[in-house]
C-alpha cells in the first residue's frame, strides 16, 4: 500500500511540472513515503535525512519533504528533530504534496499539514506507474480493527471503501494500458463493502474482474480471518483469473495469545480456511505473517506458533520479532520479553519455515509454470544469464530463456528443473513465449500514468466545462 501511494505521490508531481530525477542527477525534491510499523522505520528515516543535511546545505533551493505513517505520527517533531525538512504531510493529504512544496518555497519556511481525516480518496489522484504489466489497485484504506499491536488504524484511520464500479474502472484503465496482472489492495480486504451495506461484495468484485478482456492475473492482499467467509474461496476457485494464492496473516499459533492481540480468531478457525482454500485449490500456495515476541509470550505459546506453522505448510512467512511502538495498547503489556529470548525463538520460526518452504518448492520440480517475466527479481541473473519471473502462485522463477528473447511482461511456460528454499529454478528450453502489450511497452520505456478515477470528490486541476442545458434544466 505504501509502494501505490508513492505512484500517486510520483504522479502528482509529474503532474505539477516535475520531472524524475536520474542515478546522475543530484533531485531538486527528495520525498520520503514511510512507513511507522516498526521502529526500524523511525531510526532509518532520521539516520537518512541527517546524511541528506549537507547535501541540502551545499544545494541553495533543494527540498525535502516527508509523508505517510511516520509523519502521520511525530507531525512537528520531524521539523524539530531535522529542522531542514521543508514539508511534512501525512497519511490522509498526500494530494496535498506540490502545493505544500510550492508554499515551503515561497514562504521560505517549513509547512507542516496534518489532517485528521481522509481529504480525498488516494485513488482519485493520478498515478505514475512503477510496471508496465502488474498495478496496484486500492479497494479500501484504513481500518476498523483494534489490534493491540498495530498503530495503522490511528494512522491511517476507519476504513473507508470505493465503489465496485470505480474499481473495476480503473481495473479496466490499467488493462487498456497493456497491463496483465492487478493486486487489489485493502488493510482487510475481506471485509470490503460493510461501508455500503454488502459482506459479500468482496467475492462478487473478484468474480467481476473474471470479465475485464485482458485481465490474466488477480491477487489481493491482506485478508483478515475473522472476515474470511466461503464465498471468496469459491470466487477464487472458480474465476479463471483470480491466482490461487493466498497471503492470510496468523501472527501466532496461541489461542491466549490471539485474545490479547484482540485477534478476533482462534488457530481451529484459521486452520480451518486453510482447509477449505486447499481442498477448493489444491495448488493453492498460502503464505502469512507471524510476529514473536508478542508481550507475556511463553514458550508454550510459542511451540502453539509452530505447531501451526507445521500444520498450515505455509509457502513461504514474514517473520518479524515484536516491535513496541508507543501509542498502542501493547506497549503499556507487562512481560515484555528480552530481546535474547525473542531472537532465539524467532531463528528457530525462521528455520523451521524455511525448511518448510523447501520442502514444499521441491515438490514443484518436474511442474510446468507459467512465469509472468519481470524486471529486477533476480540479483545474479546477469552471472547466471537466466531471467526471473513469478508463476501463478506467487513463487519467484529464475529460468533460461534459450533461444527466445522475452521482455518483462511477456509470458513463458518452462518446466522446473531445480529447488531452492526461495525460489524455482527452470534450466530447459522454455516450452512456449508469448509476446504482449506489456512486453510491448516494456521495450519502449513506457509505464502507465492513470488519472484518478473519481468518488465524487473533489479532483485536482482546472475544472471540466458544464455540460449545454437549456430549457427547465437551465433554471
């Protein structure tokens, strides 16, 4: 969500005048989109803008701006801590960006803007695209559930949902732009439409997408279990487009634990979806994300953690150690743990899914896939001259092109030759290459830039003429 909102930041700019900046260029605005889940965010974000500082100094009319969750959070402090930071904004006013920048020039001092509520819907601004063959699409922002742990939902709010009509424009935009793959994106996708009044809709908007021509692939992310109901697993399993795979948080296997999260789910329900995603899409490859270390976490309740891991068969999990961040109802829990016990546990989650996740990559060996080619998947393509690409499922393919040339965006079957535990290996001569759009403008250059598709607020720019009326209407 983080990566999409920095589209629409990119393509507000271009849209006031700005250009993207090269590797040998020195930017006349740098801006930082960040993020406020863990604290590693806070010490990478001021340890950066402090490298930047002489660089700025050196650099009359240089400017540097700050937004998203982080800013959301410390608002002015960012301005005391890097007094050289020309505009703060936060998670609800990123259309706000240019005309904060053009103020921070003209009244030679730093313009810190704040809101409270979401100013306009981040989708009704355009967009300079980061793929020529795979979009982000939001369904939704914020969010409405109380998770001790999380601080996203005073960042970034109550949710808020967009009409299926708006997504599926732009859904629609993106494809006509050659676009083949589209992520719908939401804090919790499954409970999308409870704004307007329909549980189901979800799974009606993924059928929907099984109509736009053109469309080959469809993923969302993140549901949330408590919301996770049987007919999205049939809307899965029955759009031809819509991947069988599924990327459905646990963050623990303890049932005491999950209460105290204010996780509105235990592991038998969890484990029960798993159940029924695999038994309507047996090929299903599922993947999650886990925190240890959660405050008064026992052993008992982390062995609870993996007997859940070993039972669930994840493809693949973000593991992440628990991260105290103030101004949420786990940062006040007695029983923090020490960091030495909860990095002990947390290398023993890792190893345990990663043998996991090889195990279930080597069954793959001898399958065909089907790769979507993409750009900068694999860091030693160049040495190994092999391209990379995601299948279906989401697993990372690194395979020989032969004799074909693909460019990222076309599309190639190969047989899986090797396993590694992060990834597929195709050795042979890829079995089929099929040329696309998307490869197309790949080979130019080109990326998408969609305008916003509105919601009936208000858009940016000059506004459109009024249509001709005459008669009554004219009154």
């Amino acid at each position: 969500m983080n990566v999409h909102d920095s589209e629409r930041l990119a393509g507000l700019l271009e849209d006031a005048g700005y250009e993207r900046a090269t590797e040998a260029e020195q930017p006349d605005v740098v801006v930082f989109n960040t993020c406020a889940v863990r604290e590693n965010a806070d010490n990478k974000l001021y340890g950066t803008l402090g490298h930047l500082a002489p660089q700025k100094a050196a650099k009359p009319g240089m400017q540097i701006a700050v937004g998203g969750c982080l800013a959301q959070k410390d608002r002015s402090e960012i301005v005391r801590r890097a007094p050289w930071v020309d505009v703060v904004f936060g998670t609800h006013n990123i259309g706000s960006l240019p005309v904060l920048l053009e103020r921070a020039r003209h009244n030679e001092e730093a313009q810190v803007e704040i809101l409270d509520a979401l100013e306009t819907f981040p989708s009704s601004l355009p967009a300079a695209r980061d793929s020529a063959y795979s979009g982000w699409v939001s369904i939704s922002v914020g969010c409405n559930n109380t998770c001790t742990f999380c601080i996203v939902p005073s960042l970034r709010g109550k949710e808020k949902d967009r009409r299926p009509g708006d997504v599926l424009a732009e859904v629609q935009t993106l494809v006509d732009e050659g676009v083949l793959e589209v992520t719908l994106l939401g804090q919790n996708v499954n409970s999308y439409g409870v704004e307007f009044g329909d549980r189901l809709a979800f799974g009606k908007l993924l059928r929907a997408t099984g109509e736009i021509e053109g469309l080959e692939r469809v993923r969302f992310t993140s549901p949330h279990p408590k919301d996770f109901t049987d007919d999205v697993i049939a809307a899965m399993a029955e759009t031809p487009n819509v991947c069988h795979s599924l990327h459905m948080p646990l963050q623990s296997g303890s049932d005491r634990l999950l209460k105290a999260m204010r996780r509105s789910y235990r592991t038998e329900k969890y484990l029960g979806i798993i159940e029924k995603v695999r038994a309507a899409m047996p090929d299903a490859a599922i993947t999650t994300d886990i925190i240890v270390g959660f405050p008064g976490e026992t052993e008992e309740d982390f062995q609870g953690t993996l007997d859940v891991v070993r039972q669930a068969r994840f493809s693949s999990a973000f593991t992440f150690q628990y991260s105290k961040r103030p101004g949420t109802p786990a940062a006040e829990l007695p029983d923090q743990l020490p960091k030495a016990v909860v990095q002990e546990r947390f290398d023993r989650l890792v190893a345990l899914q990663n043998e996991m996740t090889h195990t279930l990559n080597k069954e793959q060996v001898g399958r065909t896939v089907e790769v979507l080619v993409a750009t900068g998947e694999g860091k030693r393509d160049a040495e190994t001259l092999r391209m990379s690409g995601r299948a279906r499922d989401g697993r990372l393919v690194h395979f020989t092109p032969g004799a074909t040339v693909p460019r990222p965006g076309d599309v190639v079957e190969t047989v899986v030759t090797y396993a590694a535990p992060h990834y597929l290996v195709a050795d042979g001569e890829p079995l089929s290459w099929r040329r696309t759009k998307a490869g197309d403008r790949s080979e130019a250059g080109i990326k998408p830039k969609t305008a916003g598709i509105g919601l009936g607020l208000p858009s940016f720019g000059a506004p459109a003429p009024l249509p001709a009326v005459s008669g009554c209407a004219a009154q």
